[in-house]
C-alpha cells in the first residue's frame, strides 16, 4: 500500500547559504528546499547539533535578503537536516511569500498554502 503524503506545504527546491545557530554553535550549511513550514538543510560539517532542539536558521539569498526562521531539528541523517519553523517574522514571511510565489506559478496554490498556513 502506498504511503499517503501528510504534507501540506508544497517544497521549493532551491540552492541557499544557511547558517545555523543551536545552543552555542553555529554551522555554514546549505539549503536543499524550504517550505512555509520549515526546510530541508544539508547536514553541516562538524554538526554536533540534536534533534528536537531549538535553532535559529538564516537563509541568505543572493540578492542580500535574508530570511529568519526559528524552529526544531526535527529528523536528521548524515546528509540531511530536516528543520520545522515555529516561528517566522514578518519581512522574512513576505520574502518567503516571493519566493514560493516565483517558484510555483500558480496563485491558486499559492492562496491555498497561504490559508493553510494561518490554521496552523
């Protein structure tokens, strides 16, 4: 039997410095896809981090616009980082807005995320 996806929140997959802050420590990484709900990081050199953690996570585009999120590891593997964001700040929600609005080109969809976004 397949498994049923739970996700609500399509992923956008993009390339994006990343810096990571737990605790103390803070790591380079990069982004694999980001998502309202969180992003996908690859595992930093030297992570020492642990699941279920609070970190602070930077996503720094090209462009010099930065986008703030502060959330959980919640999965992590050798390669991968899987971060939900609890929370998001205004000017980084608009920025992220812009992004998946870009990347989708569909703003049905974009409206749906967006209304699924403020139940959560």
């Amino acid at each position: 039997m397949p498994t049923q996806e739970k996700r609500h929140f399509q992923r956008i997959t993009m390339d994006g410095q990343i810096v990571l802050s737990c605790a103390d420590a803070q790591w380079d990484s990069q982004l694999l896809d980001i998502s309202f709900k969180g992003a996908l990081l690859s595992t930093p050199t030297g992570w020492t981090g642990e699941q279920n953690h609070e970190c602070e996570m930077q996503l720094i585009l090209t462009d010099g616009v930065t986008i703030n999120m502060v959330g959980t590891i919640v999965h992590q593997t050798n390669e991968a980082l899987g971060f939900r964001c609890d929370h998001i700040d205004l000017e980084s929600i608009s920025h992220l807005k812009r992004l998946v609005e870009l990347n989708l080109g569909d703003e049905d969809l974009l409206e749906r995320e967006l209304a699924e976004l403020s139940r959560t």
